[in-house]
C-alpha cells in the first residue's frame, strides 16, 4: 500500500516537512553557511545602521528618508524569515518545520516582497511632488498622507498574499514531505500536493509577475515624467541633485524588479534549469537587494554619506578620547 494512502475514502495529508536546499551539492552543502552567513550579517549591519542613523538625525526626518528606512527594515525582515533558519540547517541539520511554520514564514516572505515594490513606488511619488510640484509639497507630503498610504499598502499587500497561504494549507500533501527548497516557496510546496495543483500554481506565478510588472510600469511612468520636468525647468546644481537622487530610487527599482521576475521565471523552465540553479536565483533575489541597497543609497545620496560620514568622526573622536 502507498504511504500517502490509507484507504478510498481518506488521504493522509503530510504536516511536518523537511526543507532541503541546493539538494544536488548535499556533500559541499554546510560550505554554503560562510557565504550565506556572511552575506547576512552585511545586510543586517548594513540596514540596521542606516536606519538608526536616519532615526537620530533630525536633517534625516523627511518623507523621503523615512521611505528608504522603511525598506532597509523590510529588507531586515524579509532575510531574517529565511536565512537564520536556512543556516541552522545548513550547520546543525534542523531542517525541520510544520504546515503552520511554513505557510507563516511563506506569508512573510511574499508579504514583505509585496510591501517592498510598493514602498518604491511610494518612493518614486514623493520624488514626482519633490520636482514637478515643489511649492506644494509641503502640503502634500504630509505624516497624515504618509500614514494613510502605509495603511493602504499593508491591505494591499495582505489581499494579494493571502491567497498564497490560504490555498496552499486547504492542499493535501501525499507526495513527500520533502519541500526541494530552502525556504517555504509557494510553487516548492504546492508541488508536493495530491492531484493536480497546475491551476494553483499558475495563480501563484501570475500574482508573483503582475506586482512587479504594474508597479514598475508605473514607476516608468513617475520617473519618465521628473526626468521631463528636471530637465525642462531646473539648471545647474538642482538638477544634477534631482536626477542623481531619482537615478538612486530608479536603480534600486530595477535591481529589485530584474531579480524578482528572474527568480519567477526559472521556476517555470522545468526542463534545462537544475533545482540548484533555481535555489541560487531565489538566494540572489532575496540577498542581492538586500546587501546593495545600503551602499547603494549610503555612497549615492550625498545627504546620507555626509551624515555618515559626519557621525563615524564623531564616533572615533569619542572613542579616541
């Protein structure tokens, strides 16, 4: 008799799993704790200092300084639901976890993902008022205006998301409880499901394409038309400043967006793309934006680099002291 079946009338339906990542390199896999633990204590160290720094600097309260910490935390949040866990495993071996477990850190993962593309789209506004209506922005840009958006971007976020949990724990899994990732992935699970998941899956992939596609359509949108503004009616200093500061945002958009739809799309290329192949651009997609962006924003915006580099002398005067 087949493990996953008792009898006609009922299935047994697996709860506790096993995660195993990069499965085709099992003999090198704890060699993978140093680049992974390294890469995370970048991003934790990295995101961590900006943030408080943003937070301690009255000249760093702006909308647009507020909206970068946000998504250094999200960065925070987002790697710290994978690669603790990923580690343990890669060092002690305790790759296991529960349905709920699973579906709890592939909510956040999928969450964060989703609040991250907003942020930047929110980013990409503050920067349209800051250029094209620059006498109103003051008035626009306001804490009440701030607040409200977040609250729509986190009902949004749940609204699209929920179905990634809410379909997957209504599955039975009979297959195996062997989950060929090292983070609960939605298509990951689903294809441990009893029967035909294909619709499921195919939902799943959309919603993962539709996001960043519509935000960074209007992302073009919004940075196509300060480009038009900026270089229309601001001259000389206030323009370098505008276009270096959206090209900051505008890059860290397309980093984001490129290794996202990347990670989606190798999924679906069953035939030519190994498990490990497809685990390493997961990894690159949830590091990369993760590990850059606080160089990336840290060396391109003067205010920040100033700041930081105005409060790392103070730090060493104090300790030299």
């Amino acid at each position: 008799m087949e493990p996953g079946i008792t009898n006609q009338s009922f299935i047994f339906s697996y709860t506790d799993f096993t995660l195993l990542g990069f499965p085709g390199i099992s003999r090198w896999r704890p060699l993978l704790a140093i680049p992974f633990f390294t890469m995370y204590l970048v991003i934790l160290s990295g995101n961590s200092l900006l943030i408080c720094l943003i937070c301690i600097k009255k000249t760093l309260h702006s909308p647009m300084y507020l909206l970068i910490s946000v998504l250094f935390a999200i960065h925070i949040t987002s790697c710290t639901a994978i690669l603790p866990k990923f580690l343990l495993d890669l060092l002690f071996q305790l790759n296991q976890v529960s349905l709920t477990g699973c579906l709890l850190q592939m909510f956040v993962i999928y969450f964060m993902a989703v609040c991250e593309s907003n942020v930047m789209v929110l980013m990409s506004l503050d920067r349209y008022v800051a250029i094209c209506r620059p006498l109103h922005y003051h008035n626009i840009m306001t804490k009440r205006f701030l607040v409200s958006l977040t609250f729509v971007i986190i009902i949004q976020s749940f609204a699209l998301v929920c179905p990634f949990v809410i379909f997957p724990s209504m599955t039975q899994f009979c297959k195996s409880n062997t989950i060929l990732h090292f983070a609960c992935e939605h298509l990951a699970l689903l294809s441990l499901g009893c029967g035909d998941t294909t619709k499921l899956e195919k939902a799943g992939l959309i919603i993962r394409i539709l996001v960043p596609v519509r935000d960074g359509i209007l992302l073009m949108i919004s940075y196509s038309t300060i480009l038009y503004t900026a270089m229309k009616t601001a001259t000389g200093k206030s323009r370098h400043k505008a276009l270096n500061t959206c090209g900051t945002h505008l890059l860290v958009a397309v980093l984001a967006y490129v290794c996202a739809l990347a990670s989606s799309s190798v999924w679906k290329v069953e035939a030519t793309v190994s498990e490990d192949v497809k685990h390493l651009f997961t990894a690159l997609y949830i590091v990369i934006p993760a590990a850059s962006n606080p160089f990336i924003y840290g060396l391109r915006i003067s205010k920040i680099r100033k700041t930081l580099v105005k409060y790392w002398r103070e730090r060493k005067i104090l300790f030299s002291s």
